[in-house]
C-alpha cells in the first residue's frame, strides 16, 4: 500500500503469449490426469469425467510431446466396455495435413470453436484440439486432432506426428492447383509412415477447402471421384472454413470410416487373441450419415 494510505488501482492482468501458452498446457496435462490414467500405455477414460459437446486444448509449437502423453496409447481401453449398460468411449487421433495456407487450422476451428479469421498465422510444428461427439445415446467419441504444419512435409517429424493415428484429412486449396499437386505426396508420406494394425492404410477423407472462393481449374467431379478411388481415399468433400460448408459432413464421413474399420478389427480380435479392446456399438450404423464415399 502506498505511503499515503490510499489504496493503488488493481493492476489489469495481461499475459503474454508464454504465459498463455503455459496456463493451456497446464489445463491440457490436467484435464489428461482427470480424464485418462496413463497405466503401462494405456489410455482409460472415465466416461463420466466428459462434458459439452466440444472443447479444444491447443498446445502450441512443437509441444507436442506433452499432449501426446495423452493422445497416444498404445492401447485404448474404455471404461464403457466393463458393461453393457453404459456408454462406449472411443478415443481416436486424427490427423490433419496438407500444404502451407490451404485452411487446416481454419478448418479445425470452426469445427471445434465454430470461428473463422481471415488472419494467417502459420502454424509451426503441431498444435492439437479435442472435438467432443455424443454420438448416438451410448456412443461418446472423442476426436483427437492434430492440425499439422504445411511446412512440416520437408521435415522429418511427420514419422513421430503420424504414430497410432486411426484416421486423417488431407487438405488443399481450391483457388491453388499446386497445393491439389501435393496431395498425392501426402497420401504417399501417409501411406508409407502409419498403418492400422492389420497393415491397412488408415481411412482418409480429401477436403477441397476455400469452395467459397473462385476455383482454380482442378477437375471435374467425376474426375475426382476416379482420383479418390485410385488414390485410396474414402470420401472427399468441397469445404468452406470460412462459410462452414461441409466441415460437419465430412468428420462425420470420416468417424464412420474409423468406426467401420474399429469394426472389422474387433471382430478379428475376437477370432483371433480378443486383444482388441475398443468396441462398436450396433447403433453406429444405424445413427450414422451416409458418407459420399468414392
Ligand atoms: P499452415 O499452418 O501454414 O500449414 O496453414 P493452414 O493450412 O493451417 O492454413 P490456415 O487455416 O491458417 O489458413 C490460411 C489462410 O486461408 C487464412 O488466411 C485463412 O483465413 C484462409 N482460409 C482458410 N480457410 C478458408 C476458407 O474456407 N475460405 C476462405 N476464403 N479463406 C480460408
Ligand atoms: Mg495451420
């Protein structure tokens, strides 16, 4: 207190940058100690511990390492499956890749936060969100998504981003036919550096970003269709960070895909060692939105 007896102002908190980034991290490692208990490499959630229908915990620039404690298990075990009657909780990474500025940042926040800037702030090594989907009344997904630098294609980390991913979008730009070029090399990196256990390629949707915006002459739909196909992807979409066109839609398309595939290797698992401990719920099909698979 001053010496003259008056009381100063409060000071206005403003923090800087680091701090944030520190106070979000520290949100993230103890919503992880709250939610998950990382016994031997397994990830078991307490299904009871969720809320809302979304929430995103970004850790920013090459923090990765400390979410990732989180987001990698080397098994997912729910809770849910003890018995029948509660909910199932499935935990699934998902990545997100694509050439510099082609709107995966944009894309994954108006996914999970429903916003959109014009402002360009490239993203420097990997940041995470955590979209929340009550899927159907005994299904709750929590989608894990790793929003991947562009620049990140010509370095060497994609190896460690990529590991125990289950599902993955690969963007590009329409108003830019080289970021269209790329994908090939992307889906290729993909291919080549992660697989579902059985040795499948992972499922992955091809968004077509920025369809609010004048196209730069790619190819036709029925093109891309051929393009999906040869190229083994499972659906691709027309999106609009910007205008939230299709985002939705081709989520939904992709957690089908995952859940189709949880699917099949559960019921080798249970042929085979029953080591699988990730299970689907009849109602996934039932509930689910058609995809516009190719
Ligand atoms: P890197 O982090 O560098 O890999 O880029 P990114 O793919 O994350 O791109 P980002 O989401 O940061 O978007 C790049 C620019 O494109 C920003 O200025 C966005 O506002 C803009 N943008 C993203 N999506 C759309 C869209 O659907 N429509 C329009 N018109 N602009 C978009
Ligand atoms: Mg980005």
């Amino acid at each position: 207190m001053p010496e003259d007896g008056t009381v100063s102002p409060r000071r206005i908190s403003r923090r800087t940058r680091g701090e944030r980034t520190k106070r979000r991290e520290r949100y993230l490692l103890s919503t992880g100690k709250n939610n998950c208990a990382l016994e031997n490499n397994e990830i078991s959630h307490d299904i009871s511990a969720s809320s809302g229908d979304s929430a995103i915990y970004s850790v920013e620039n090459n923090n990765w390492d400390k979410c990732q404690r989180v987001a990698m298990g080397n098994k997912i075990v729910s809770n849910a499956n003890q018995t029948t009657s509660k909910p199932r909780d499935h935990l699934y990474k998902i990545l997100v890749i694509g050439d510099l500025g082609t709107g995966k940042t944009s894309i994954i926040k108006r996914y999970v936060h429903r916003f959109f800037t014009q402002h360009y702030r490239a993203t420097i090594g990997v940041d995470f969100a955590l979209k929340v989907l009550n899927w159907d009344e005994n299904t709750l997904i929590r989608l894990q998504l790793w929003d991947i630098a562009g620049q990140e294609r010509y370095g060497n980390m994609t190896r460690v981003y990529y590991k125990e991913a289950v599902g993955a979008f690969i963007v590009f730009d329409v108003t830019r036919k080289n970021t269209f070029d790329s994908v090939t090399n992307w889906k290729t990196d993909l291919d080549s550096k992660v697989q579902l256990p059985d040795g499948s390629p992972i499922p992955c949707v091809l968004l077509a970003n920025k369809c609010d915006q004048l196209k730069e002459s790619l190819a036709n739909n029925k093109n891309m269709e051929e393009y999906c196909q040869e190229n083994g992807f499972a659906a691709w979409f027309e999106t609009s960070a910007r205008d939230n066109i299709n985002i939705d839609e081709a989520a939904r398309a992709l957690v089908e895909k995952i859940l189709e595939q949880d699917a099949l290797l559960n019921s080798e698992a249970k042929k085979g060692s029953g080591q699988f401990s990730v299970t689907l719920d009849s109602n996934d099909q039932k509930n689910g939105r058609k995809s516009c698979a190719c």
